[in-house]
C-alpha cells in the first residue's frame, strides 16, 4: 500500500487515528488545551488502539486485516 514500509504504515496510522480522536475531542463543551489533551490521550495510546482493534476485528475485511498485520508496530 503506498510503497511504504510497514512502520511507515503504522506510523502513519497513528497519525490518522490522533487527528480522529481529537476532531471528535473537541466536538464536546468548550474548555482548555490541557483539557483537551487529557480526554484524547484516553485514545491516543497503544491500549486504546489494541482494544479498538479487537472491538472492531470482527467486520473486517481479509485485505484491511492484512493492513493492520502488516502495520503494526
């Protein structure tokens, strides 16, 4: 996928899932940056994202399995 490497792929994954995470952060009550930050790190971190995964691993497909196996880091 993209001709990157697999830590290519999971790094850029991370950065998908932070810009996710906080977009739906701030859809909550106004508040501080610190504020912010504590409610995203909740789902920015190694935990979350396994949890996620196995919440979600069931729906999908053979192909986005693959990616994850492959971007995994």
């Amino acid at each position: 996928m993209f001709g990157l490497s697999n830590i290519a792929l999971a790094f850029l994954g991370d950065a998908i899932h932070t810009v996710f995470v906080r977009k739906e952060v701030l859809k909550g009550e106004k508040d501080k940056l610190n504020a912010y930050n504590n409610r995203a790190k909740k789902y920015c971190n190694a935990q979350a994202q396994a949890n996620t995964l196995t919440a979600i691993e069931s729906i999908l497909t053979d192909e986005e399995k693959e990616v994850v196996r492959k971007a995994r880091n």
